[in-house]
C-alpha cells in the first residue's frame, strides 16, 4: 500500500512539472512552431523531455545576461560613431536608410564612416592576417572565439599569445565553454596562457542547477580587436579544418579585416563580453584610440542575443533581403529559415529579384542537413536558385545585396543564431566590398550543384519524411 501511494504521488508530482512546463511554455507566447516542438519533446519523451526542456528550452531573452547600466557606459564612450542625420541621401536609396536606422534603434548599433575592408576568403589568408597583426601588437590583443581547437593553428596561437604576454602586452581571450568543450578540458592549454599572463575566460560554463541551466545559450561570435585600431569578424573559428581541412574536405568561409572607426564597435561588443566574463567593465580611452579615415563607407556592427531586446540581426537581414531591387547572393552553412526570413526571400525573387542561396552539399550535421533540404522545394518554386558547395564544406555566412550591402559575420540563417546564440555581423554600405563578396559567390557557383525543382522532386518518400520529421523540431537545435 506504501509503494502504491509513493507511486502515484511520482506520477502525480511528474504531471504537474509537465502541466507547468506546457503552461510556461504558452505563456512566453513564442514562435508558435518552437512551442509545439517542446510540447511534443514533453509529451513523447517522459522523464527526459522534462529534463531536456530544463536544461536547454528555457528563455532567457526577457532575464538580462547584461545590465543595461553597463551597456550604457560602453556606449558613452568616446566611440567614433557618425551622426546619421549627416547621412549623404544621394549616394544612399530610402531602403537602404531604413536599414541603417533600424539596426540603430533595435540594437544601438553605430555607424561608423570611412573604414578600410579587407575580405578574406579562405583559412590561410584569415590566419595570416591574424598573426600578422597579432605579431604587430603594441597595447592589447582581445581574442573571441566559439570554437578554439587544442590543434597545430590553435597552438601556434597559442605561443604567439604567450610571446606578445611577455613582451607587456595586455592579452585577454574569451572562448565559448561549449564551442571550445574539449579545450575547456585541456588544463595544460589553458595553465600555459595564463603561467605567462594571458587573460582566459570561459563564456558560461557548464553549472548543473536544476531549472537554471543555460548551456544552450551559448556565445557563437568572433572577434578580434589588436590595439583598438584593426579588428576582424566573420564565420571562421580557431581550427585545422580551415587550412588542412577533414572528412568533409577544406572548410570554406568569410572574414573581413576592418581599419578605422568601426573598430571601436568590434571593441565595444567584445568589452560587454567581458564584462560578463569578468565582472569588469573597461572603459578606459586607449580602448578606444582615435581612428584614421581610409575609404568612403559606411559599417555598422550589430549584435543580438538573448541579452538584446530585439532578434537585431535577423530583422536586419529581412529588410536588407527586402530592400533589394537586383539580386540577392546568400552564403549559408545551416539555412533553415523561420517564417519571416523564408517570406523575404521568397517575396523577392517572386518581384523579379534574383536570389540565389547557397548551402553546403553536406555539412558537420546531418540533422541540420536534413532540415535545410526540406525548405528547397519552396524555395526553387518562387524562382531562387540553389546551389550545393561540393568542394569542402561551405561554412561562409555572407549576404551580397544590389552591389552595396553586405553581411559578413557569425550568424546563421537558423533559429539558433537568431534568437539563442550571442551573434556579432558587419553590416557594411560599400561597392569595393559588395563587388569583391559578389565576385567570390560567382566564384563558388563553380564549385556547385545547381538544384533543379524536377530532379529534387524524384527524393524518395523515406528521404521526405525525415526531411520533415528534422525540419519540425529544427527549431530546438
């Protein structure tokens, strides 16, 4: 009778943790898709939907990871930022305002004019570079990574930061605890940095607190500050596979190089990272060097998260998408479009614009894979061609618009990147730039399969049903 009473008050204390799970869940009132996809994990998998929904579907993005003070501070720095009132209307359509000003009010993103861009497009170059300036550090070297690999570049890396730390350089490096796991593992890797005065920090490392976990946030940007003055962004992380490549060949991505005022918003969204690292908020003016004027341009550098009010860079993708009059080029390693992203491209290319996306032929996820393929067929049905990056593993997040915007940084076109990692992308108001991202997607088509609608459509029933099953909870990725 005991065992029978301890039984049922189990079953009646799990049903209420579900009931409350389901009504929390309604009443965060989100996307209606990621709602039923965790209702269903609850329902279909006792004990260990609970248990997943607790450790990674909780939102987060109303709770502050930081204070608003702190950003504020940041922000009323000297920062070189423009006066978009100053903006020359001639050189700039309506759209294109629009653009600019949205991502000033969802994320006070700055414009920053005059900047010097430089694009790379493969591991060597990026590598290069970033040694290169590494190497030429006089002040400070800020490093952001979500994957640091204990491999042969990440440890020269390593070595160069030990050596510049020597020298008197301030070092500090933030690498996501879970991008980075098997680094977050490796005592001797760290211990090394910080025997010879590097700053390390893990993002949000892994505390098991019933309720309370948030390993599914996790901080996906890249960037790379070196004395204030020159910064990178884009999709490469610290790893191998970019030069040396593996099972799926040379990895393939985008990296821009920026000089001048721009910089300080590299070094602002790096310094707020920080801050939450370290408990430290850094201010200080030699952050925030007074830049030179290089090229006529215009960049603004966006950030979103759930520590942002808004999904900043995803609203600012759909309004560049929509402000297109010519064509549209999107580079995208895990596309798997929500309703708002998947209606802009498609609303495009039916008003005679000519998109074109593309995708890996085989990425490091299957699942992500399965997913991508099912939003194919509605795409080559509104006219966008889709190509599949054969030769490596397409890892580029870059957007090419009208020969002027671009979009180069670490967001994914997935729920994940939009509303649950940490993300940094330029957005960048230039020709030189747009020609040269234009320039190497034409490049890339080269290396693709073209996806034609009747050939897609012959896909086994098998293929199409896990296609489907995979698209229906891609949103819990």
């Amino acid at each position: 009778m005991t065992q029978q009473i301890i039984h049922l008050i189990l079953v009646v204390a799990y049903v209420y943790l579900i009931v409350s799970s389901i009504a929390v869940i309604l009443l965060e009132n989100r996307n209606p898709v990621k709602s039923f996809s965790w209702i269903l994990v609850l329902i279909l998998m006792p004990g260990l939907g609970l248990l997943f929904y607790l450790a990674l579907g909780q939102n987060y993005r109303k709770k502050k990871f930081v204070d608003k003070k702190t950003v504020r501070h940041l922000i009323n720095r000297p920062i070189a930022s423009f006066d978009i009132s100053q903006l020359d209307t001639s050189q700039i359509n309506e759209n294109q305002l629009n653009l600019i000003k949205l991502l000033h009010t969802n994320s006070e993103a700055a414009v920053y004019a005059d900047n010097k861009i430089d694009v790379f497009p493969d591991g060597v170059s990026t590598f290069d570079s970033f040694f290169e300036v590494i190497n030429s550090a006089k002040n400070h070297i800020h490093i952001q990574f979500f994957i640091i690999a204990d491999d042969e570049i990440s440890n020269k890396m390593r070595e160069l930061l030990i050596r510049k730390a020597q020298e008197g350089v301030r070092v500090r490096m933030i690498y996501d605890y879970w991008g980075s796991f098997k680094l977050a593992k490796s005592a001797q890797y760290i211990k090394s940095l910080k025997d010879a005065g590097v700053y390390v920090y893990p993002f949000l490392p892994l505390h098991i607190r019933a309720g309370r976990s948030k390993i599914n946030y996790r901080n996906h940007r890249k960037i790379v500050v070196v004395d204030g003055k020159i910064g990178f962004t884009g999709g490469v992380n610290i790893a191998d596979r970019y030069f040396k490549g593996n099972i799926l060949g040379t990895w393939r991505d985008t990296v821009v190089r920026i000089e001048g005022a721009a910089v300080h918003g590299l070094q602002k969204q790096f310094l707020l990272d920080w801050h939450f690292v370290d408990k430290k908020l850094i201010v200080d003016e030699k952050y925030f060097p007074k830049p030179e004027k290089f090229s006529p341009n215009l960049i603004q550098i966006v950030s979103s998260g759930p520590d942002t009010d808004w999904e900043a860079i995803m609203q600012g993708i759909a309004s560049a998408i929509m402000s297109a009059t010519r064509y549209v080029y999107i580079h995208s390693p895990y596309f798997i479009p929500n309703d708002l992203i998947l209606g802009c491209v498609q609303m495009a290319a039916l008003s005679g614009v000519d998109v074109r996306v593309m995708i890996p032929f085989r990425s490091d996820s299957g699942f992500t894979d399965a997913s991508t393929a099912s939003y194919i067929e509605q795409l080559l049905e509104a006219g966008i061609k889709v190509f599949r990056f054969k030769e490596g593993c397409l890892h580029s997040k870059a957007i090419v618009i009208d020969d002027f915007i671009s979009i180069i940084g670490s967001s994914n076109m997935d729920e994940r990147s939009f509303n649950q990692n940490f993300e940094a992308n330029a957005f960048i108001y230039e020709t030189a730039t747009a020609h040269q991202l234009r320039d190497l997607f034409v490049h890339d088509m080269e290396k693709c399969e073209l996806v034609e609608l009747e050939d897609w459509n012959k896909r086994s029933r098998w293929e199409k049903l896990k296609e489907s099953v995979s698209r229906l909870f891609s949103p819990l990725q």
